[in-house]
C-alpha cells in the first residue's frame, strides 16, 4: 500500500463489535505505551487479536490465530465443518450469523477497519445439502486510511483453502509479538540487514551489550541455506542467536522490528515471556528509548508485576497507560490508568495483574 501522506502510525482510539469475547468494546485515549493487565481469560488476548486484525491484510491471519492457540491446521471431515473450525470462533459466541468489526482510529496508516461476515442464511446449505455444497464463504473486508477497500472471500474446498485474488496490501509497519512463539530466524535476519544497509547496527549491538554482556557482535551468516543472525560471544564462539537464548532471541526480535521501521505499532503478548526478571528494567529502558526515537506505539500484555512496577516506577509515565481488563457478566471491562494515575492505581488496588 502507497504512503497516505496522513502523519505517522498511533492509534488512539478503537471499536470492536462481536469478535472473540467482545459484543461491544470501545478503548478511548490510548498512549505511546499501553500496558494491559488482567486475569487469564479476561480478553488480554484476544484485545490484541482484534489490533492485529485490523492492521492485517489477508484472512489467512485467522489461521495464524488458530495455530497460535494451540489448535491443528490439518482438516478433515464434510467441508462446511472445516469451514466452521477455521472461522467460527472469531465470532462472538461463535454466532457467526452476525458481522464482526474492527475499527482504528489514528493519525495515519493505522486508520483502518475490517469487517468479517458470512454468507446470508439464505446462502447458507444444512443438512445433506451442506455436505454436498462445502464452503459457504466468510467475506474479509478492510478499508484503509485512504478509504479504499480490499474485499476478499475465504473459501474450503477440496483442494484446500483459498482468499481470492485480490491484491495484498503492503504494511510493513506492524508487528505482532504472540506468547510463546519464536520469530523465524530468516525475518530477524532480513530486518538485521535492512538496519545494516543503513548504518544503524551499531545502535542495536550498544542495546544488546547494555543488557547481554556475553555477546560483542552480531552477523549474517548463512545457516542451512537460509540467512540467520549468528551472535560472536566473548569466549570466541559464534552461534545462531536462537542457540543461546529464546529469550534473547525474542528481545532482539522486539528490539529489530522496533528499529526497522519509522512509527511502527508493536503488539507484544505476555512481555515478559523468557526474560529474567533482574533484566526486566533495563530491557523497558531500552525498549521505551527506542520506540519515541523511531516514533512508535507499543501495546503489550502482561502477568508479571515485576513488570507493573517498572512501569509505574518509570522517570517518564506521561505517554504510558495501564490498562486493567476485567471479565464481568456483561463481558470485559476496562480500566484505564495514564500518568501519575498509575501508581495511585497500583497502591488502590494492590496486586494489579
């Protein structure tokens, strides 16, 4: 997708409506850091789920959602059952008779929606006629901050699933960090070389050393035919970054799609997965500084409350919000804490994760 020319990537504000455990959720004054805490199940997820979705741009990121979550993506069975597997459970209360949306509001390219139905219940076959037929079709629609739209119908068949032949957009400005899920060592490698091609290694390699005092260099190197961060170590031994550290792996992951890009949008799940927590403090320094230096946005979830109190302890909280989401009957509730609010937010309610 062409540059809008409408100012850098933040979102501010948002709407959801039936996607996941949302009916109607609405997030107003979101800040350059937003911290989300809560309960397991209380949506923390799936919040950033919605963002993704939004700022993606094919609906093959519904699988992606399905893997991450731990659920096969080898099919079998009537098609219209298939069908149901893949996307039913984007929907609220899986009533997929229902559009969901998901609606951005920003100052530039992150001013986006995308809206997911399913065929009309007239189109829709049951009984032996739903085995007969297959794939109804879950119509994926995005409109970007350019108010053009790029429409794409999903369909299983019996030689697999296709989108249809629209046109991907191209938005190489946001990143989506799941839990538990190691980046693959050829897209680290390829934003290592972007930031190499512009000189600007030196400033990843003086984070990495500030945090990881073992490791003095970092290089391309070919692994297996495909390129692969190797990391250089005091003793002399040079290794795939992946061999020594998944946590460091993943902090330099964060730190590289952070750099790579001007304005990014970072979606970080359960920041603090595999990192020390003595380490913690020094990473959201390194993590902060380089953010308002590229003029990006990050949302991140957390359990640790090591984590809460580097936050609120932080020397510049006036563009940081905590976010504490609650699971009620009438589904999640948010709580939004910014500023000097944080602290009297952590004291008021003690344990905040």
């Amino acid at each position: 997708m062409a540059r809008c020319g409408l100012g850098y990537l933040r979102i501010h504000s948002a709407k959801i409506r039936n996607f996941r455990c949302f009916k109607e959720f609405s997030i107003e004054n979101s800040k350059r850091f937003n911290v989300i805490v809560g309960d397991n199940g209380s949506g923390k997820t799936a919040l950033l789920e919605a963002f993704s979705l939004a700022l993606a741009s094919s609906p093959a990121i519904a699988l992606r959602y399905r893997a991450l979550r731990g659920l096969e993506l080898a099919f079998s069975g009537p098609l219209y059952l298939v069908e149901e597997a893949i996307w039913r459970g984007l929907f609220y209360q899986r009533q997929w008779e229902n559009p969901l949306s998901i609606t951005l509001y920003g100052e530039g390219r992150e001013n986006r929606s995308v809206t997911v139905s399913r065929g009309a219940q007239t189109e829709v076959p049951y009984g032996k006629a739903a085995e007969a037929s297959g794939s109804v079709g879950i119509k994926f629609s995005w409109k970007n901050a350019a108010n053009q739209y790029r429409t794409y119908i999903a369909k299983v068949s019996q030689t697999g699933i296709t989108f249809g032949d629209t046109e991907e957009e191209h938005l190489p400005d946001y990143f989506y960090f799941p839990a538990n899920q190691t980046v693959p060592a050829y897209e680290n490698a390829i934003r290592f070389s972007e930031l190499s091609r512009d000189g600007r290694i030196p400033e990843i390699l003086e984070a990495i050393r500030q945090q990881y005092e073992h490791i003095e260099n970092l290089t391309i190197e070919i692994d297996g035919g495909l390129p692969t961060i190797y990391a250089t170590l005091k003793s002399g031994e040079r290794l795939p970054l992946a061999y020594i550290s998944s946590g460091i792996n993943r902090v330099i992951s964060i730190m590289l799609s952070i750099a790579a890009r001007e304005n990014p949008v970072v979606l970080i799940d359960e920041i603090e997965d595999g990192i020390y927590f003595k380490r913690q403090r020094k990473i959201w320094e390194e993590l902060t500084a380089f953010t308002r230096r590229r003029n990006g946005q990050l949302f991140l979830t957390t359990h640790s409350q090591e984590w809460v109190e580097t936050v609120f302890e932080s020397h510049n909280v006036d563009d940081i919000a905590l976010w504490r989401l609650e699971m009620t009957d009438q589904g999640p509730q948010l709580r939004q804490f910014s500023g000097k609010q944080i602290s009297v937010a952590v004291r008021s309610l003690g344990e905040v994760r």
